[in-house]
C-alpha cells in the first residue's frame, strides 16, 4: 500500500534516516519500534508529509508520490494518530469529527441535525457511546484517543498511522482501541503502529520494523521474533556479547555506605509510574534501566519533585520531603541533571560563572545581594574540579561543547552540596572524550560519598557505572540486578521479561540482598516482582 | 450488574468509556459552563431591575432607545472583535478604524450614500486585510501588528482633517444621514442594521464551515491545521472582517451625528474587547457566543447610563465601574475555566 525504499533525511548534524526501506501492507498491522533518536518520528513524519525526504522514493498504490503538507498526505488517504489528541477540546465530538467536511443542508448551512446523526453512527461503530454533543474535554483521554480515531478514519483513510497512541490510555481504554485497531486491519487499511511496551506489539501486530542509528536493522514478521531478540536489536547489542573492558570510564564498585540517604516508596503517577520504590545509599551509584517509555525520567523527576505524585512518597535522610515541589526537593538536597539539557538545565545567553551560580545564588547572597568574591570562589573550584573547558568564567555556556554544557550544569547542582545526584542521560549527545570524562566524574562523585541515580539508555554505560540496576517496565519495577546480575546480559533479559514470568530461569538474589545491603527493601518494592516469582513455583 | 455475562462485561466496558466522570462531578462542570456562559446575562438583568426600581427615568422610552442607539456602534465594532476573539487573536486598530470610518464617511457623503457607505468599508476592510495578512503569514503577533494600524490609521486620519481642525459635515437632508437618524417604528436605523448584523454573524458564526474554523483554529491551532483547517484564510477573514465592522460602525456614527467627528473612537477597542470578554467569550480563543457580546455591549451601557443617573457622581466613575466589572469577569472566567479543566 505505502512504500518507501532508500530513504535518507538528514538535519544539521544529523543523518537521521539513511537508506530506509519501509512498506506498510493493507490489511496488516505493522510495529515500527526503536530507541531513542532511531529516526521512528522522522519516519513517520516523511510519510505523513509533514517532512520531505532528501533522497529515495515514496510510493503509494504502487505509483510515486510527494507529500508537500500534511493536509495532500491526509487527502491521499494517510491518517495520523499522535500521541497526544490533536483536536480542539473545546469543540463538540461532532464538531471534531466533521470539522471541514460538515454536511451541509439548504443555503450551505450546516446540517446538525444530520451531523450529529452520523457522527454518532460513526462512533458507535466503533464501539462508542457518547453524547456527541458534549465538548471533546469533557471526555476521558481515551475516549478523545477514539474520537481522532473515528475522524482518521472516515476521512476514508486506507494508512492510519499511530505514533504511542497508547501512552495516556487506560488499560480497558487500550482493550476497545485494540478492538478498533483489528476492525481497521480487517477492512484492509494498513496501520502503522508505533509503541514501546512490548505487550502491546505482541498482541496487536503482525510485522515489525526495527530502527536504529536511522537504519532498519530489522524487518520481517513479529510471530517468529522472540523478544529477547526484539531488545537486543532495539539496543543493538547481542544477547551473551562478552562484555568489553575498558571502554567506558567507570571504575569497578564503590564502598557504599549501610544507611539509604534517600528512600523512595510506592512512586505513583497516573499514567506514568505504578508504585515505583528505590532507595540510594551515599556513595553508590544506582543504575535505572528500562526501555524507552518505561518511565525511567518520569521516575528522576518524581523524586525531584518535578511530577506531582498521587501517591507514595520520598525520604531523605529519615525526613520526608514535601511532594511536588521541586524547590523543597533542592533543600532537602536532591539534585536533578535533566535529560533535555537545552529546554530544562542551561541557559545559553548566560555566562559558565553565571549558569554555575543560578541555583546556590540565594544561599550565595546575603539581604539580597550576591556575594561575588564568594561566588568566584566557588566557581573557579568547579571549573577546576569538573574540568571545565572554557575561555574563562565569562564566556557564554551557549559557546562551549556538549560535554562542557553538562559539566556546567553538573557544577550548578554541586554548589547546591546535594546529597542525592540524579543523572538523567548525562552523555547524550556528548562526543566520546567528553562522555568518558562525564562517567570519570560520576565515579568520583559516589567516592566522595553522593548518591547517585544514573539514567542511560546505553546498556554498556548502565551496566559500567552502576552498582545496582533496578529496570523498569511500564512505570513499574520488574526487577533489580544485584552484584554479578549487572550484566548487559541480565539486563536485556530483564526488559525482555514477558509478564507473569521469572526474568530469568534461575530464581537469582532477592532483590534486597546486595553485599552491603542493611535496609530490607521497602514492602512495594516492585508489585512485578512477586507476581515473578509466585508464578515461578 | 450483578452477574458478569459476556453481555454486561461489554456494555460496562462502553458505559465506562463514555461516562468518564461521576454524575455529581459533571453536574458541576455543567452549572460552571452555564455560569460562563450567562453569568453577564444575569447580571444584567440585576443592573436593569436595580436601575428601574431606583431611578424614575430610566425605564423611560426615551433613555432606552438612547441607550440602545448608542449601544449600537460599539456592538458593530464587538461583533467583528468576537470573530478575532473567538480565534484567539485581538484586534486593537478598531478604535482609528471607527474614527477614520466615520470621517471617510462624511467626507464620501458629498459624493452620494453610495460612496459614503463603501468607501470606510472598503479602506477599513484593506486595512484589516492587511492586519490578517501580516498577522497569518508571517506569525507576527496580532497585539503588535494591530497596535502599528491603529497608530497608523490615528495618523491617516489626522492627515485627512488637516491635524483634526477641518470637520466634513453630512448633509441633513439626504438620503445617508436618514440612515443615522431615520426611526422606523419608533426604533433607530442604526439599532434595526445592527440586530440584522448580530442574526447573520450568529448564523455564520455557528453554522458555517467558516464559523467552525474561527473556534479549531482559536481551540487548537495546530490540531486545526493537522485536521486541514484553512488557518490561515481564516485568520485574515476575521482580521478582515473586524475592519469591516470597524469602518460601518464608524460610517452609521457619522450619519447618526451628521459629521465626522475625530476625536471618537480612541480607547474604543478596548470597549470592545471588554464587551467581549464580559458576554463569556474566552481571551485565549475557541470559546465565545454573539448574544453574549450583545449582553456584555448592553451591561456596559447600562451601567454608563446608571452613573449618568446618578447625578452626584462624576461621569469619570463609569470607568472605574466598568474596570472593576472586568477584573472581576476575567477572574471568575478563569476561575471557571480551571473548575472545567480539573475534573
């Protein structure tokens, strides 16, 4: 139905797809997975229109075309479902429906009446029953999930493409759009359907294109894929490969302390996290691993106040931290390096001396005013310590290099003397040299005693750096590894774990029981957990 | 639902998608829209009791079709500003475009009710044409381009009356100062064009394809355009239209008074924009209804009127009422708004 071969697309800096062939079939339900940056969404975006392609072609029906908008892809009869509902909450579900195609009566009026009649034909076909003529926000997430469905759909679309529609559903919501997505593949529309939770992909789809570094590495039939061999590709590491040494910069373990600095029990966000509990101990480094989506940032910034929890809570040194706010996370002493430097961390126009001292300015000042011999101070030995690459504590942060960025950053929260570090992807997008040298100072930060929480979707650098690793899955825990677990190979494993099942054959530690370890792991350590291990026996 | 056939199993799992929320909780959402969209309709039904029972002269023929006539202007030039508005935009240039209008008008009289007519409509519909262009094409934001064609129009109409000194006069007898002055039914021209502009823009607001555009695009400009929704066409049709409704509004004036007066129409637009935003119609685009602008012009006027009645108070006061009036409508709207969000 929709074809494309040798597809290259490259942005400043960036190849992000190059040499991609992709076909989506009638009547098929096709997964597009990959990690981060594997050019899914730049994909998407050339089929859809909204991006045009550099080199390759694009055929549909079996002749070429060239999408210029969005709007000749839609009217060629490609419909985008987003991961967030793109409609107008305040206008009616019919209105929504119809919008630019209302039936019209006598004197080009619009016929409500009629409208209201078929949009909720429409909608019930679908397995729908609403009053289509309430205000879309007024429906749940799902609920308008299914309305952009219905109207991709009676645009006469013969592609829906669907990046993460699932990601905002509830459960029993994903049920009726799975009932939807097979009453699509039954009347012969190709579905593109994008989706980190391996369940989903399983269930639903019948091929699979798996994306890397912008090339396929992977295209075939989802039945015959054992998914143990889905992550590997994903991540682009062989199941058993021996583990390298030396290549990157993390000494071995640390000596950490018995008492947990930081204790975090039953995290829940709706949608995000499903009780997530971890505790950090000072001088430890505490790896977070899970796929994409699994809720590995939503986790970093939970703890750091920067979610607003629904439940469950955060401890730092036996005092609970007052939740949702990331400014009594900051007292308390918890430090969070985001992973999108650029929108949450560094501002650009601003000088290293300047960014360093943003966040310790008001314990750097005194009735009001900024203490600058202090301030000095302070930022020369930062810049020293952390290796700071720069002309001089003047030059603008927007000059230096990544690496050097996220050294600034690093050294804003150090001033702050936090006791608990979270790293969110400290490397990306960094060059080797200065990627090696980001993992050098994480070792020494847990040597001089922090906690540090380490995000990575780089299996090597997880493994290297952390002590332990607990991986999360769906906004849940589904396992920690523990001494010599911390293996790429146990990892991959662990992520590959379908539900109900041990992740591994043999029942290994508990999950409490690290050499070290003193404080029994909190009673909701992982609700996957136990459900493991009851099935085993 | 007490035993779990194939049956119930489906039907709550439809019921549960289409009623997310608990009854109690909509009922609320519900009383808040009603609210939103009648609270400025209540109170001016408050204000008009209030003002009937204390003054003798104000349920008076005479003072309700002063207010009426005088109602009728700012509710031409709020009509266009509830399409601007309505898609999330402001129109600031309506207050020059009133005075210019009226000014072309009287000068164009002496050419005949023809070009006295066309020829405000004309140039303010340029003008707000060029406002849509600039504010649709090239994303400037509406606020600045708006602000620079109100200071321009202010300086072409200074130019036109040599500095404001040289007034163009209508002459009494004809056929486009009756438009003005003329009482069908005891009822002023002016009143009888501006309800026939409010029933066609209500129908075209509500039940045209160019109407549900104006409410995607203020609602959700990206969605909208991702639905194939002519953004920017409709931007620059309700930019357009607002110079339109600018320029009439200007030109009946100018019949009403015989003259193209210059030093009207300044701080007009803000008038507007209250009248608007009083009658329910939400600043941030997507949401608003004509017969709430009507009911905002009116509660304006009413409460003009009121202080005028009371003869101790300095006329100034009215400002400060209708400010405070403002305030309190914004605050409620957004109180409202975020009660309807929340659940």
């Amino acid at each position: 139905m929709l074809t494309v071969t040798g597809l290259c697309k490259t942005f400043p800096g960036v190849r992000a797809l190059s040499d991609v062939d992709f076909t989506a079939r009638a009547g098929e339900v096709h997964a597009l997975v990959g990690e981060n940056g594997a050019g899914k969404s730049t994909l998407i975006k050339v089929l859809t229109g909204v991006y045009q392609p550099d080199a390759g072609e694009l055929a549909y029906d079996g002749s070429p075309v060239r999408f210029a908008t969005p709007l000749a892809a839609q009217q060629a009869g490609i419909s985008t479902i987003y991961q967030e509902v793109n409609l107008v909450p305040l206008m009616s579900v019919a209105r929504n429906l119809f919008l630019g195609r209302e039936p019209r009566g006598r004197l080009g009026l619009i016929d409500f009446r009629r409208m209201h009649r078929e949009a909720r034909e429409t909608l019930r076909g679908l397995g729908v029953e609403v009053d289509v003529r309430r205000p879309l926000r007024e429906l749940g997430v799902g609920t308008q999930q299914m309305v952009a469905l219905a109207r991709a759909v009676a645009v006469d679309a013969r592609v829906v493409v669907m990046d993460e529609p699932t990601s905002s559903l509830e459960p029993r919501e994903v049920r009726t759009l799975f009932g939807v997505i097979r009453t699509l593949r039954d009347r012969g529309i190709a579905v593109v359907y994008v989706s980190h939770r391996m369940d989903e992909l399983y269930e639903i789809c019948d091929a699979v294109t798996v994306l890397r570094d912008g090339r396929v590495v992977h295209t075939g039939q989802l039945a015959g894929l054992e998914r143990l061999k889905l992550v590997s590709l994903m991540l682009g590491r062989e199941v058993g490969e021996v583990r390298a040494e030396g290549l990157t910069k993390f000494s071995g373990t640390h000596d950490a302390a018995a008492q947990p600095v930081l204790e975090a029990t039953g995290l829940t966000v709706r949608h995000q996290l499903a009780g997530v509990s971890l505790s950090l101990r000072p001088g430890e480094v505490v790896g977070l691993g899970g796929l994409l989506g699994s809720g590995r940032s939503e986790t970093a910034k939970a703890v750091a106040g920067a979610l607003p929890l629904d439940d469950g809570g955060v401890v730092v040194a036996g005092v609970p931290v007052r939740p949702g706010s990331t400014a009594a996370a900051i007292r308390a002493g918890i430090s969070l390096l985001p992973e999108d430097r650029k929108s949450e961390g560094i501002v650009p126009g601003l000088s290293v001396r300047e960014n360093i001292a943003l966040a310790a300015l008001p314990g750097l000042s005194r009735f009001g005013l900024v203490d600058d011999a202090r301030i000095d101070r302070i930022v020369d030995t930062f810049m020293k310590r952390l290796r700071i690459k720069a002309a001089g504590p003047h030059q603008k942060v927007g000059e230096l290099s990544g690496g050097n960025q996220q050294k600034v950053l690093l050294a804003r929260w150090l001033a702050l003397h936090p006791k608990v570090l979270l790293l969110d992807e400290p490397t990306r997008g960094i060059d080797v040299g200065a990627k090696a040298e980001v993992q050098a100072l994480v070792d020494e930060l847990a040597d001089d005693g922090l906690a540090v929480l380490l995000i990575s979707s780089d299996p090597e650098e997880l493994i290297e750096g952390s002590d332990r690793v607990i991986v999360l899955k769906d906004g849940a825990v589904v396992r920690e590894l523990t001494g010599d677990e911390v293996t790429e190979d146990g990892l991959l494993r662990a992520i590959a774990a379908e539900p109900g099942r041990p992740a591994e054959p043999t029942r290994l530690a508990p999950p409490a029981a690290t050499p070290t370890a003193a404080p029994a792991s909190p009673p909701a350590a992982g609700p996957a957990e136990t459900s493991a291990g009851d099935s085993d026996g | 639902m007490t035993t779990g056939t194939e049956e119930t199993v489906v039907r709550a799992e439809t019921a549960a998608v289409s009623g997310d929320d608990p009854p109690g909780a909509r009922r609320s959402e519900r009383l808040s829209a009603v609210a939103q969209q009648h609270g400025a309709l209540v109170t001016l039904a408050v204000v008009v009791v209030a003002a009937s029972l204390g003054f003798d002269t104000f349920l008076t023929g005479d003072n309700l079709e002063n207010m009426a006539l005088s109602s009728a202007f700012l509710a031409v030039v709020a009509l266009g500003m509830t399409f601007v508005i309505v898609t999330g935009g402001i129109d600031l240039s309506v207050g020059s475009l009133f005075a210019l209008g009226g000014v072309l008008a009287a000068w164009g009289s002496q050419y005949g009710t023809v070009v006295a007519l066309l020829l405000p409509l004309v140039v303010c519909g340029l003008v707000g044409l060029v406002n849509g262009l600039l504010i649709a094409r090239s994303g400037l934001a509406p606020f600045i381009v708006t602000l620079a064609s109100m200071l321009g129009a202010r300086g072409v109409l200074l130019a036109l009356t040599d500095e404001g000194s040289r007034t163009y006069l209508v002459d009494k007898g004809s056929f486009f100062a009756d438009l003005g002055q003329g009482a069908p039914l005891g009822i002023g021209v002016p009143v009888w064009i501006t309800v026939a502009l409010f029933v066609l823009g209500a129908v075209v607001l509500r039940r045209t394809r160019f109407g549900q555009y104006v409410y995607a695009v203020g609602g959700n400009e990206d969605a909208a355009a991702l639905m194939g929704a002519p953004v920017a066409r409709t931007k620059v049709g309700v930019y357009t239209l607002s110079g339109v409704c600018a320029g009439l509004a200007g030109a009946l004036n100018a019949a009403w008074l015989v003259s193209g007066v210059t030093i009207l129409g300044s701080g007009m637009e803000l008038e507007a924009i209250s009248a608007v935003v009083i009658g329910g119609s939400l600043l941030t685009g997507g949401f608003g209804y004509l017969s709430g602008t009507l009911v905002g012009v009116a509660l304006l006027k009413v409460i003009q009127n009121v202080i005028n009645q009371i003869g101790s108070l300095d006329s100034a006061y009215q400002q400060v009422v209708s400010g405070a009036f403002l305030a309190v409508v914004v605050i409620a709207q957004t109180w409202l708004g975020r009660r309807q969000r929340v659940l």
